[in-house]
C-alpha cells in the first residue's frame, strides 16, 4: 500500500522505544486465530497437541491484553478494483540504468478455476509469442517476459519488457501489437496439436508432486491459510482441462474479452520506468504515428486512442494514487472460488 519512498521517508520517524513496542500496537492488539500446518511421522493427535502447546507458550508484551473479541480472518489482501486503464511515468529508481522498463497488464477479475485454467493457457501462449515477436525478431530487450499470474484472488495476463534499443512509450505500442494483432492471429491458427501440447504442460505442472520439504509446505500452505479450503482446487482444474470445454475458440472468446473487447476500456495498468528523466507523454498524433511504426492494426487504432484519454496518469506509484483509485472503483469482493461454476458443471 505504501511506495519505498513512503517507507523511506517513514524510518525517519522510528524510535528504538517504537520499534520495541511495535509488535504489540501493530499486531498483537488485534483478535487474532492461529494458523499452523504440521507435517511429517506425526498422527493427528499429536500434531493438534504440539501446535497447542506452542500457542498456550507465547508471552504477550506487558503494554498487550489479550481480547476474546470476535471478528472476521481476513483471507486476501484487498486488492483497488481499476475501472479502467491506468499509467504510472516515474524515471528508473536505479541511477545511471540505460534502460526504459515497460510493464503492461491486463486485469480480469476475482479469480476462477475456469479463469485459471484459460488465462493460464493464454499466458503460456503468450509468452512464446512476446518472446519471438519482441526479443528475438525485433531485439527490443534484454528482458523480455510476458504470463499468467494473480495478485491476490485477481488474475491477470502481463508482459515486460526492458532495455535500449526503444522508449518505453514506443515499447507500450510493440506490446499492443502482440495483443492486438499477434496473438489474435496465433489463436485463430492455432492446432489441435499445438492446444493440446500446451494443455499438458498445464495438466503436468498440476500433477507434479513436490519433492522437497520446502515445495511440500507451498503446495499445501495456500488452502491451509484459507482455513482449510480449496484443498481440491487443482483437481478441479484437472476436470476442466481434460473436458470436452477447452476449445481454441473459448480461448479466443476469453482473449477477445480481456485484450481486444468490441466495446469499451480494457482495465490496463501500464508502469513506465525512464532512464534518466520522464518525457513528456506523446500527443494523440505522436501516439498514432508509433501505433503504426510498430505494428498495431488500424482497425485496433482508434479504441486504442480512445482508451488512452480516458487513462489515468499517475507520476508515483503510492498510496495516494491507490487511495484515488480506490475511491473510484472500491476493491474486488474477497470471495475465493474453488470449486467449477454451476453453469460449467
């Protein structure tokens, strides 16, 4: 919620009479519910009775009462509902750094098993097509990178790239290529073969067990942190990737619908780091002319114009710009979703 500067400018204000009682004005005044995973030769009467030998041990601070007050386990980190697209221009925190860094992504929504299972198809996809097109082809970063991930119970599709051969408002354009016009071609070309290669590659990073104590305490930590659901979530996505459901065409529609929608914004986050000093943002004009030089269609051009007005620029990445935002769009419900949709089902 806060920015490294925010953080920064805070130490100034630290005494070691405030550090010391930071724990408990922070933390341990809050209700609070114990949250533990064992693992191992243990049965389950002695594990319960190790965890609550532990608990009943911990030594509250003198200043510290502990509270019986109920309350709510908040499960995920709120997360500023973006109503639509959003571009931060800040200048490379690293001094003397050569390079511009471009990140652009775009954000779905709450999470799904459904949701999962497509984005995480297109982020592979994706990756291979931003890395031919952008690092290889046209050499425009060291660092090309491009996925899947989620903030959160928020999933989105995301690409990176960095160095210095092009400006980052010149890179943001190159990336709308791949999103425009790359990957639709891709998507309608592609196999049945090629689909079903991907859909392994998903299907065995579900199956793979963990081998290492450390793999086995993250495979298990994300349903125990929810209290104990979502055990089966991988399952679930299991069912939906061997179903008759994932088709080349409903990744199209899900493609259509988060990067290249028949009407209105894309909800686009784009963070600009430059080198040296924060340009001036291009015109209109300006902004077409590179559309063009990098590849974007023209029929992608004036939405694209249109939804780059309508943005929002911030020239800081803080907490007051999420406090804007926030006061706009809210945030994302908390709900978690870890079962198939009964319109799947």
């Amino acid at each position: 919620a806060h920015s490294r500067a925010e953080t920064l400018a805070a130490l100034d204000d630290v005494t070691l009479t405030g550090a010391a009682s930071s724990v408990g004005d922070l933390l341990l005044r809050l209700p609070m519910q114990l949250t533990a995973l064992a693992m191992g030769n243990l049965d389950q009467d002695t594990a319960q009775y190790i965890v609550n030998h532990v608990a009943q041990g911990l030594e509250l601070p003198p200043n510290v009462t502990y509270t019986h007050e109920q309350g709510e386990v908040r499960q995920n980190v709120p997360i500023v509902r973006v109503t639509g697209p959003v571009e931060v221009r800040i200048q490379n925190p690293r001094e003397n750094d050569p390079n511009d860094v471009t990140v652009v992504t775009l954000l779905n929504g709450v999470s799904t098993i459904e949701s999962q299972v497509l984005l995480g198809l297109l982020g592979r996809i994706l990756r291979v097509v931003t890395y031919n097109e952008l690092r290889t082809a046209r050499q425009l970063g060291y660092v090309v990178e491009a996925g899947y991930g989620y903030l959160s119970n928020v999933d989105y599709l995301t690409v990176i790239v960095q160095g210095t051969a092009l400006g980052a408002d010149d890179v943001e354009q190159a990336i709308e290529a791949v999103f425009t016009k790359l990957m639709v071609k891709k998507l309608k070309h592609l196999t049945q073969e090629e689909l079903d290669s991907y859909k392994d590659a998903v299907v065995q990073g579900l199956v793979e067990p963990p081998v290492t104590p450390s793999s086995e305490v993250s495979h298990f930590w994300y349903s125990v942190k929810l209290g104990g659901r979502c055990f089966y979530y991988r399952g679930q996505m299991l069912r939906y990737l061997n179903s008759t459901l994932v088709t080349k065409e409903k990744l199209m529609e899900a493609w259509q619908g988060l990067a290249v929608p028949a009407a209105g914004h894309r909800r686009k986050v784009t963070i600009k780091y430059f080198a040296n000093k924060v340009p001036r943002r291009p015109d209109d004009m300006e902004t077409r002319r590179s559309m063009a030089k990098q590849g974007v269609p023209a029929e992608a051009t004036f939405r694209l114009l249109s939804e780059r007005s309508a943005a929002k620029v911030f020239d800081r990445a803080d907490s007051s710009a999420r406090r804007k935002l926030a006061a706009e769009g809210g945030y994302y419900p908390n709900d978690i979703h870890c079962h198939l949709s009964a319109a799947t089902l």
